[in-house]
C-alpha cells in the first residue's frame, strides 16, 4: 500500500526562487531513496509563490526516513520552512 503526501507551499514572491531551487533539489534526493515512488514539484499557475508537491513512497516508514535524511533537515527544514506563510499537507493511502 503506497503512502502519498501532497503538500502546498507559501512563501512571498521575493523568496520563490530560494523555494524553488531548494525544493528541486531535494527532489534529486528524494528520487534516489530506495522508498520514494514519485516525488513532483509544481509552481501554482497564477499564483507567484506557491508551490504544490506529490510524493509517493513504498510505505509511512519510507516516508518516516525520507524526513529523517540530511538533505530533508537542510533543504526543507532549514531552507524552504523558514521562508514559508504557509503551508498544508495531506497524508493518503492508496486502496
């Protein structure tokens, strides 16, 4: 059974293209754990800032050491959720 999170991402115009290089490159990494499926990256049509993500993994533990990895700590958490005014994420599993 797949784990997916979709995630939406805020931050202010003058920050999009910090978000945006740090959220591609962690989508290098991601792709190269042995537990992601997909990750995507989407820039929101129409809406200067905001970011939409699709990831998909194996199971909640890929996803569970996909947070724990060091590309994790310093591309998201230190990088893109200090810049951010908002963010949501939905966890999902598939049927």
């Amino acid at each position: 059974m797949a784990y997916t999170v979709i995630a939406r991402y805020h931050c202010d115009p003058a920050d999009e293209a910090t978000v945006r290089a740090a959220l591609l490159k962690v989508r290098e990494h991601t792709r190269a754990e042995p537990a992601n499926l997909a990750y995507e990256v989407h820039a929101e049509v129409g809406e200067r800032g905001s970011f939409a993500l699709y990831e998909q993994y194996a199971d909640q533990n890929g996803f569970e050491a996909h947070k724990a990895a060091d590309h994790f700590r310093e591309l998201i958490v230190e990088t893109v959720w200090p810049l951010l005014t908002g963010r949501s994420v939905t966890f999902a599993e598939s049927l």
